[in-house]
C-alpha cells in the first residue's frame, strides 16, 4: 500500500516539477537541485498527508476496540448479574418457612 502511495509520489513530484520548467521562460536554466529539492517537498509533505491519515485510522481503530471491549464487559456484568439473581431465587424458593 505504501509503496503504491509512494511510487504516485515520486510521479506527482516529477510531473509537478516538469510542468513547472516547462512553463518558465528559462526552462533550460533550472538546475537538477531545484528538481530534487521540489521532488523532496512535495514527497515530505504526501508524507505528513499518508502520516496523518494512519494516525486518524489508529485513533479510530483503537475507540471501536475500546468500545466494543466495554460492551462486552457490561454483557459480562449483566449476564453475571442474571446468574446471581435466579441463584438467589431458587434458594429463596429452596427455603422452607419456619
């Protein structure tokens, strides 16, 4: 997945930056450094893009867990909750009054 996003990065970064000297006047004057230094922008910036977008998936990821962890915790109190009251019930219905 990563490496899909990163190889459209490096195509995005060399297209922009082919555009970019196409449409200048002195298109022969700009130097490779310039093209490196704009690939370099243009991926450290998808990478702060690709960086936040896992982070926001992580967060969410981790809330459902919680969440669901929580659920079957309250299923688990009240199941036991249950089992507690129909034990207390048949000693109750057990005892013979006096």
């Amino acid at each position: 997945m990563f490496t899909t996003q990163f190889k459209s990065i490096i195509v995005a970064a060399a297209l922009t930056s082919t555009a970019t000297m196409a449409t200048t006047s002195e298109a022969q004057a700009v130097e490779l450094s310039d093209l490196t230094g704009q690939i370099e922008q243009v991926i450290s910036t998808q990478t702060q893009q690709m960086l936040q977008s896992a982070r926001q998936e992580l967060v969410l990821s981790l809330r459902l867990q919680v969440a669901e962890a929580m659920t079957d915790l309250e299923g688990q109190v009240a199941a036991s909750k249950s089992e507690e009251d129909a034990e207390e019930a048949v000693i109750l219905t057990t005892q013979k009054p006096e």
